[in-house]
C-alpha cells in the first residue's frame, strides 16, 4: 500500500481573459509540474506569497477544476477517472476548510445544521440522530452543545472557524485541505486552531494539506514543506531541515524575510527585491532569477530541474543544487 496521496507532475494553464481558448491566447501557468505525496496522519504545507498556484493546486485535489497534465491518486486510485458516483465518495475522503469561515458558511442554518449537512447528504437522518452527531461534532471542536442552534452570525471568528472543521470532519475524510484556514483569525485564536487541528490529526489519523503564506504557521504544523514558487515547487524538504537549514535561495529569503527571523541564520540579505513577476509572461530560465542574488548566465536561460540532495529534500536551483555537469560550469564561471 502506498501513499495516501500522489501527486504527479501536476500542471494547471488557463486560457487569459476567460474560457475561450483561441489559438495564441496566453496562458497563466497556474501551476507547472508539480509533484508530491501525502501519508496517512502526515502534515504538507504549501508554502508561497500570493499567485503562486496554492490555492488552484487546492482544487485540483477537490476535482473542482482538471488538470491540463498530470494526475491526482488518492489511494492509489486515479481521481479524474472516478464516475459521478464515485466522485462523492472521493469527497468523504477528502474534505476541505476554507479561509473565511464566515463565507463558506450557510449564514440562515444553524450551527448544527450547518455541520450535519455533509452527512444528509448521503443518508436520512432524524432530529435525534442529527442532534447526536452535531454534539459529538462540536464536542471533537471544542465547541459547547447549546451552539448547535445559534446562526454563524451570533459565534465569533475562532468558533466560526471551528464549525468549518467539524463540518469537515463530519465526513471522517482521511485528508482534510486547508486553504490559509487561519489568516483571517487573531495571532492567539490561530494557535488554537492550529493545536486543535495537531490534536485531531493525534487522534484520528487525519493527514492535512496546509496551504499558508504564514512560514510561523508552517514551522508550527508542518512535517514536510513545499515551497512554491510561480506554479513551481522550488524546494520539499522535511519541516525541521528546510527551516534549519534552507537551501533553495527563494527558500532563504522568505525564512529571512519572515516577521520573527531567527536571529542565529544568516546567509542571503533578509529582503526580497521587487515584485512577484506575471504567470502570464514569466522569466525565462529560472523564474526567480530577477530577484535572486546569486544568479548565474545559466538562470536566465535553464530552468532548473528538481534535484534530490543528501537530507532527502529536493530542490531547483543551478547554484544550490547542481547537478555533477552544472558545478563544474558554475565553478569556471566563478573563476
Ligand atoms: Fe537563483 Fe539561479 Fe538558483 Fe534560480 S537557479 S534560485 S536564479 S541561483
Ligand atoms: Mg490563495
């Protein structure tokens, strides 16, 4: 039995400007060959600053939208062959919680309502049995009994927050996917929220996939770490490697660039230069390279390929993670 999740080379392009995909359209690279896997019970964050494909590897996962390459197997299984019914039965694996709880939340159901419905879905269910399963919900949240027949509009932020994951928990998936699940809230709600999800994953197995710009967020969650980088992964390492120890200088500048930065780290100047550039007309060669100070000729002109290191992360980079032949250019280029 393999990984709960693979995903294979996964790339998104839209058509600019809507659905008409004329000859000659540009296209956003979405999201550009991305891969990676997901254990059972495991943490992935997804790490990037904003238009970096996050969000829409997020619904690739949900099937909400298809890929234009690539594939998704959940269990082993091929998702974009799955049939309507099987599709609904793909969803109760995979759940997914949203950043502002207020608006993925029916604001004329009750609480309780709210996070039954998933399961109403699939069967009947009588006041009694759906007021069991609403306490049992809320209870697994942290959330008091009696909520179950308040309005979103009458609970604050975190308890909002907190009824998106017992809906999502509803279901019983096997991976629930976050999508900045906490950036809407205060500093100390997000810690509860990010403890209570640590202790779901303790007692049900449940494997996430985090989608955060937050690095403090990721540092405190995550087991491996994508960082991303223009629909690109850049750098996937283990949680405690990639923040003891960047490698890809993306990487580097934004733990640098982080609103703690560990005062210990030095290596690239803390500052990222300049603007994130269009997915519609990106860099050539590698696409950080307008903004990176260590690049070489070859950037402008090679993207880099994923090259797996000694720890086990992988990386993308001519400089940081050469292959045996691009050293031996570097180094001629460096005398
Ligand atoms: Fe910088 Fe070149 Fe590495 Fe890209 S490939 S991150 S431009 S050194
Ligand atoms: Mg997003």
């Amino acid at each position: 039995n393999g990984p709960l999740l693979t995903v294979e080379n996964l790339t998104k392009h839209y058509p600019l400007g809507g659905g008409f995909s004329k000859r000659n359209t540009p296209v956003i690279r979405a999201v550009q060959d991305v891969s990676f896997s997901l254990e059972a019970g495991e943490t992935l964050c997804i790490v990037g600053e904003s238009g970096c494909g996050k969000s829409t590897i997020a619904r690739l996962l949900m099937r909400l939208i298809d890929p234009s390459e690539g594939r998704v197997l959940l269990e082993g299984i091929d998702i974009a062959s799955l049939k309507k019914h099987e599709l609904r039965n793909q969803r109760r694996r995979m759940q997914m919680v949203f950043q502002d709880p207020y608006s993925s939340l029916n604001p004329r159901l009750s609480a309780g309502q709210i996070i039954t419905e998933p399961v109403e879905n699939f069967q009947r269910l009588s006041r009694t049995q759906r007021e069991a399963l609403a306490a049992k919900l809320l209870q697994q949240v942290g959330l008091a009994p009696e909520i179950m027949h308040r309005l979103p509009s009458e609970l604050s932020g975190g308890q909002r927050q907190r009824l998106g994951i017992a809906r999502a928990l509803s279901l019983m998936p096997a991976i629930i996917i976050a999508d900045e699940a906490v950036s809407a809230l205060d500093v100390s709600v997000q810690a509860q929220i990010l403890n209570l999800l640590m202790d779901l994953q303790q007692e049900l197995g449940i494997a996430f996939v985090f989608i955060s710009h937050d690095l403090g967020v990721v540092e405190h969650i995550g087991h491996k770490v994508a960082v991303m980088y223009l629909g690109r992964i850049v750098e996937l390492a283990r949680c405690e490697d990639l923040f003891a120890n960047p490698v890809h200088p993306y990487t580097e500048t934004l733990i640098a660039a982080a609103p703690v930065p560990d005062p210990t780290h030095r290596g690239l100047e803390a500052r990222l230069e300049g603007e994130v550039p269009s997915p519609v007309n990106p860099p050539t060669g590698c696409a950080f390279h307008p903004r990176c100070p260590l690049a070489v000729d070859r950037c402008r002109q090679d993207v880099p390929t994923l090259h797996t290191m000694a720890d086990g992360r992988v990386v993308a980079c001519h400089v940081r993670a050469p292959t045996i032949r691009e050293n031996s250019d570097i180094v001629s280029e460096a005398l």
